[in-house]
C-alpha cells in the first residue's frame, strides 16, 4: 500500500495516540526508525521525513536527540491528539 504524506502524519499521531503517555510524550525508543520507516519503500521515505517536518514546523511534534534520536508532542500535539 502506498502511502501520502497526510496519511503517514495520521500514522505518526495515531502511534502516539496509543502509547502510554506517562513516557514523557514520545514515541517508543526506536520505534520511529526501525519498525515504521524501515518498512517503507523509498519514495514513501522521502515523504516521511516531509511529514516529519511538517509537524515539527506546525508545532505538534520536536526532534529529540537524547538518549536517542526520537519524537516528543508538543502541548499543542497533545491536545490535537486528545
């Protein structure tokens, strides 16, 4: 199946939507990585890292970088996703 942009943003939120949200607002460690992008093909990589951005520019997410690369909502993300 091949995905647009809009529908991996939906992914991306639907993930945080479903995991605990005592982790500090992130995603699972490595989850971004190696369970969703590695599963891609590589035109939807290219999407993927759009998308990223996109929600890092609209203020839903932030990159972190410790301890490891990964996604943090923002407040603005969580009340989207609430």
């Amino acid at each position: 199946m091949n995905k647009d942009k809009k529908s991996i943003k939906r992914d991306i939120l639907e993930k945080f939507r479903t995991v605990n949200q005592t982790q500090d607002y992130t995603l699972p460690p490595l989850w971004l990585e190696y369970q969703y992008i590695d599963r891609l093909d590589k035109h939807e990589k290219k999407l993927c890292k759009q998308a990223i951005n996109d929600l890092v520019k609209r203020g839903i997410v932030e990159q972190v970088k410790h301890p490891m690369p990964n996604l943090r909502l923002t407040e603005k993300g969580i009340a989207l996703i609430n």
